[in-house]
C-alpha cells in the first residue's frame, strides 16, 4: 500500500501548486526505504509516464502551449479557465498564468521522478530491465527538459536528487547547457533501450523514440549534421531494425483501432477502458476554429485535408477526424492517444537537415524523395526542382509541409520558434492577426518560482516579463 501511495502522490503533485524545489519525498514511504527491489524501480518508471497523462502536461496545459500558441487554432473564449488558455492564445499570459504555472511544477515533478529511479536503478538485478528502466527514465527525463527548454529558456538543472534546502541553492543554467544534458541523456538511452517490445509492453520507450528524439534536439540546435546523421539510422536500410513506415492511409495513423501502429515511435499512451487511463475530450480538438490559411492550403486531392473536418460524436462532441472517438459507456472518457513522434516527422526532418546542410536539385536525392514520400502518402502532388529551385525556397516548402502534416499535433509552435518565422506566421492568421514580439518565443517563469528563491542574479525573471 505505501508503494501504491507513493506513486499516487508523485503524480498528484502535478496538480498542485508547489515548486519544484519542495518536491523532496514527504510521504511516508520515503525514497530510503522504497526502492528496494525490480518491482519497486518498476512502479516507479510507472509514474515517471504516468505524469505525461495529466491535465498538467499531454491532456491539456502542452495542448495550449503547443499548439493553441500558434496559429492553426484560435480561442475566442476569455471567460473559459477564467482566461488562463485565452491568455496564453493571444499572447497575454503573465507569470502568474496557472497552466504555465502547472505544466512548470509537472514537468520538475516528473524529473524528480526519473532521477530518482536512476538514482537507485542498482537495485533491479536483471541486467536487461535494469538497462532498460534506466534508458526509460533517461529518455523521459530528456523529453521532460526538451520541453522546459523550448518552454522557457535556460532551466535549472539537477540531475540527481537533492534536499529541500539544496534546491534553493540551484540557479537557472544556460540553454547550452540544458541541451547538452538532453544530448547525453537521448544518446545514453539510445544505447540502453531496446529497439522493440512484446505486446504487453507496447508504448514504452524504445531505441528508436531516443533516437528520433535525439535527432529532433538536434534539429532545434541547427547542428544539421548531427541531425541528419542521427535520423537516417531511422530510415530504411538492409540493417534498420526498427520497422517503422508510413501506413499507406494517412487516416489510420490516427485510428484509435490501429494506436501504436508502424508509424508511431512515441505517444502518451491513454486506455479508456480502465479507470483513470482515459482522458476526457481535449478542448482545442473539439469544434475548433481553424485558421483558414491552415484549411485553404491544402490542394484539392490531399487526404489530410479531411482529417480537419469534424465529426460528431454527441451532442457536445463533435472533434476533427483526426481525434474521433467514441466515448467509454463504462469509464465515460475517450482512450486517443497524444503522438510525440511518428516517422513522417523523422523523414520531413531529415529533409530539412540535409538542405540546411546543402541544397540539392537532383530529384533523386534524399531531400526531395524524402519530402515527397510523405505528400504522395496524402495523394498530394511531389515537388520538382523546378518549383524547390533553391535552399531557401525548398526551407520554406518544409515548413508548410509540417503545417499541413502535423496540424494538432503539438508540433506547430516549436516548428515556428526554431525557424524564426513566428512574427511573421502570427501577423498573418487569417483570423485574429496578432503582433508579437522575440522575448514572447518563450513564457514566463512562474512567478512562484521566482519569490521562492527571491534572487534576481541566481534565478532572474525572462526578458519582457514581470
């Protein structure tokens, strides 16, 4: 039971309002006498992905700081959260913006969580699942600060567990070196992982997902090389053990019949037949007001077009395609997954790397064939040279092929952020055109965050922030 209380309360602590710093065990079950065995490091790589399920993090806050941040959704409701998603939808958010506030405490919480399974990974005597939940909590830990990172600048750091009175010592670090924790963490668990699951452990992290996670932190560095280095052991080759591939109907990547299929490397996993794996229907994917740039950019014959249209379910439910789903009668919530990586993402970044890297205007080379295998997938027409006849016309032709692939997918602000185009894509939203400016790429510290260490030089406030 204390075991069951423990990982209860790590999670709850998403919810709450506490600083990271306070999160030192304080159950009961402390960390000295809980991890004493496999199944202990087992359960508690457990609630290191059970974190990411939450309100806090893929089931509601990321959604708006992902994707309603950017420009393929507008809210049109300052009332709704007494405006914490409108806020953050029209550029206003300030440090005391609780969605901000919560994903903040989340993604610490989860990282206090990892750390401690590293910590005490010595006690899993099986070599295998000790490589393994070490390479787990490695690879979640990376994605947790990947996140923080894009979210808010240089992060504190810690990588091991410390006292209550020891974190009040730690400063924010540098993005450079955030990103290289990420860079080491990725490439360790890489090296640990394995490349597949049975299907009983389906949706854990394999090799492949810190690979193409790896390959993304590069991608948002600009270290193109290693990026493009790193994502083609992704891609089809005589020895590629990972099997990934496009599904043939770009639809059933998103069938809830079909979840982890061949295109998915990694998604927050949901199970709405089993209490408390469910989620209820997300709010920017129901009857959402899509930017009719977003909508008029697709051609005539492209599929992905119809993933947009909205689908009944009830009379309160009508999400797009791309989010159908029926509701549990028993738990009375859905069971789609959120998908973090899937392999059109690793080809359409392999694209890119390798014209940032150099152009080419060869049909048959990597860029274009690579760029055009996803369009085909959607019965959209392929690029030729002549209409990519440089680098900078190619960069721009990715980038709205990422626009049109992963809309409501999570991917749209940071796609943004990385290639500098932000200003310019939010002043013109069809809709409600906004004014931004650089210091707005990133959000608020928390403003708990900053009157708890209270010590401008060792935790400053962002830029244009109070």
């Amino acid at each position: 039971m204390k075991k069951i209380l423990l990982i209860a309360l790590l999670v709850a602590l998403c919810g709450c309002k506490k600083s990271f710093l306070t999160l030192a065990p304080t159950s009961q079950a402390s960390s000295a006498n809980f991890y004493k065995n496999t199944s202990d490091i087992g359960n508690a790589v457990t609630a290191c992905y059970a974190n990411l399920q939450t309100t806090s993090m893929y089931a509601d806050n990321f959604i708006t700081m992902m994707e309603a941040r950017a420009d393929n959704v507008e809210d049109d409701n300052p009332g709704g959260n007494a405006g914490r998603d409108y806020n953050i939808d029209r550029f206003i958010a300030g440090s005391d913006n609780a969605a901000v506030n919560n994903a903040y405490n989340c993604i610490y919480n989860d990282i206090f969580n990892c750390n401690q399974v590293i910590a005490n990974i010595d006690v899993v005597t099986d070599a295998n699942l000790k490589n393994q939940y070490k390479g787990e909590a490695l690879f979640l830990r990376a994605l947790a600060y990947f996140n923080a990172v894009r979210f808010w600048g240089g992060v504190p750091v810690v990588l091991s567990p410390i006292s209550t009175a020891a974190s009040l010592t730690v400063g924010r670090s540098s993005t450079s070196a955030v990103y290289s924790s990420i860079e080491s963490d990725l490439t360790t668990a890489a090296s640990l992982l394995p490349a597949t699951y049975s299907k009983t452990n389906a949706g854990r992290a394999t090799s492949g997902a810190a690979i193409a996670l790896l390959g993304k932190v590069y991608l948002t560095e600009q270290k193109w090389g290693q990026a493009a280095t790193t994502l083609k052991t992704l891609l089809p080759t005589t020895t590629n053990p990972y099997g990934y591939t496009l599904l043939p109907n770009v639809a059933d990547v998103f069938n809830v019949a079909s979840k982890l299929n061949a295109e998915i490397i990694f998604a927050v996993h949901y199970d709405k037949t089993i209490v408390g794996q469910g989620h209820a229907q997300f709010y920017y994917f129901n009857k959402p007001i899509i930017d009719p740039n977003l909508l008029n950019a697709y051609s005539s014959t492209d599929t992905r077009r119809d993933l947009l249209n909205t689908q009944v379910v009830d009379a309160n439910d009508s999400p797009i395609k791309k989010y159908y789903d029926t509701f549990d009668p028993t738990n009375k919530t859905l069971g789609y997954d959120v998908i973090v990586l899937r392999y059109a993402d690793v080809m359409l970044m392999y694209a890119e790397a390798l014209n940032e890297m150099a152009y080419s205007n060869d049909p048959t080379s990597d860029n274009f064939v690579y760029l055009n295998m996803v369009r085909t997938r959607a019965k959209a027409a392929s690029f030729t040279p002549a209409q990519l006849p440089d680098q900078a016309t190619f960069r721009t032709a990715i980038l709205q092929e990422r626009r049109l692939e992963f809309p409501f997918e999570l991917q749209r602000w940071f796609d943004l952020i990385r290639t500098n185009t932000a200003i310019q894509a939010m002043a013109n939203v069809g809709l409600v055109k906004l004014t931004i400016q650089q210091y707005q790429f990133i959000y608020p510290i928390p403003i708990a965050q900053i009157q708890l260490i209270n010590n401008p030089t060792l935790f400053p406030q962002n830029p244009g922030y109070n």
